[in-house]
C-alpha cells in the first residue's frame, strides 16, 4: 500500500531532498523571496532551472492576484477563474516584455541588470539566471514591503557582443516613453577574394586570332603575315619554357 503525506509534510520532504541535492544560488534566492509570497506555482528546483512559459505565466496570475502588479497591463485588469495563456510564440515574448518592462519601471536603477533580461530568451528556456533574476524582481515589485530588490546574479552563458548593450538601450528606452531604438545588423562577411587567373588564361591574349583579324585589316598581307608567325613564334617559345620548367 503507497503511503501518502499530508501536504504540508510532503512540502518539507521535497524541500528537504532539494537541499540535499545542492541547488544553484540563483534558484535559492528565488525560492527564499518568491517562494513564500505565493502559494502556487510552487517554486520547485527542476521547474526553476530552466523555467517553462507556463510556469512564468502563472506566476504573474498570481502575483497579480494577491498584489494587482501587472493586472491592468497584462490581464487587461481582471482576471478570469481560468486565464487564457498566450498561444503563438509572439505572444508569448510581447508578455514578457510587457512584464520585464513592468518590473523596470517598478524598480528602476535598484535592479539595472533587469534590462538584460531577454524575452526570446525566457521563452526558449536560455540563461535562466535572469529569468529567475525577474521573478526575484517581481517579489521585489509585487512586495516592497518585504522583499528588497536582488542582487545581479553571475550570468553563466554570456550574451553575444552587442546584444547587451541593444537590450540595455531598448530596456532604457521603454522606461523612459521614448521610441525603442531597433537591433543592430548583423555584421556582414566579406566576399571571398576572386581566383587567381589560370595559366591558359594568362597565356590565351599571347595568340588571340581575333586581335590577329583586327591588326591584320590595317596592314598589306605581307607585314600581317610577319606579325602573324611572329606572335606563333613567343607563343611556343613561351610554352616550351613553361613545359621544361615543369619536366
């Protein structure tokens, strides 16, 4: 027969066996800050090392819930018994920068790394210190009154050059009303160098008949002929320094 726990007992089994286990210092502080706020989602160690949308999106149901952080600009402001999820993977990222861009405005220059948070980056399940490093926010934003903004946390894959500073810009940009500045181009590679030209190439002009046509319209027959052979004569002479240089 299967034993079953009451609840809260399985509460402090499961806490128990993820303390053991060693969690990363991220997903620590996230369940020290968030994790006593809000009942649900539960803020489980395997859910939060690389955090689900869906995950994300309940949090912000229930952060708005208890606290109205987020309810006029991400539920239009009320909530459903059953809110719709976003479907479509652009959907999904407006969400998100909705939400970065909340927790931001909420907490200004206390937590100045949230502007590195990428949405693309939440919903393809990358870098998931700072999509923990914004729920720690949303705690922050959500409960001021107990929780203090956190500390940036140490990012272990770095962003590619140039993406930081576009998401500082744009996250900047967006807090303040201005017009977000667009993603620099990619750099472009150079075109490859063009082939050296081959030996038949270079050697070809030597005995063009078309330029012998051309040249031999404007002379006798005579002078044509003699300018004839001897443009035969440097094109074998030519050929058979290259043939010997090659036995």
């Amino acid at each position: 027969r299967t034993q079953v726990f009451p609840k809260p007992l399985r509460q402090i089994i499961s806490s128990m066996a993820e303390a053991a286990e060693g969690v990363e210092e991220w997903v620590a502080l996230t369940q020290a800050t968030l994790g006593p706020l809000i009942a649900k989602p539960r803020m489980l160690a395997e859910r939060l090392r690389k955090p689900p949308f869906r995950f994300m999106f309940d949090v912000a149901v229930e952060v708005a819930r208890l606290t109205g952080f987020g309810l006029q600009e991400l539920f239009g402001g009320e909530l459903a018994a059953k809110p719709p999820v976003p479907g479509t993977r652009e959907e999904k990222v407006s969400f998100l920068e909705c939400w970065i861009s909340l927790a931001s405005a909420a907490l200004g220059q206390r937590a100045p790394m949230i502007a590195l948070v990428s949405a693309q980056s939440v919903v393809c399940g990358m870098q998931p210190e700072l999509t923990n490093y914004l729920l720690q926010c949303t705690a922050a934003a959500g409960w001021p009154e107990k929780c203090a903004a956190p500390a940036p946390p140490a990012i272990s894959e770095p962003l590619p050059t140039g993406e930081a500073d576009a998401g500082a810009d744009q996250a900047s940009a967006a807090l303040l009303g201005q017009e977000v500045p667009p993603a620099p181009p990619p750099p472009q590679e150079a075109a490859p160098p063009a082939p050296a030209p081959s030996l038949d190439e270079q050697l070809r002009p030597s005995l063009d008949v078309e330029e012998a046509r051309n040249i031999a319209a404007g002379m006798d027959f005579t002078t044509a002929l003699q300018e004839y052979n001897q443009m035969q004569e440097d094109f074998m002479r030519t050929t058979g320094n290259f043939n010997r240089g090659r036995a």
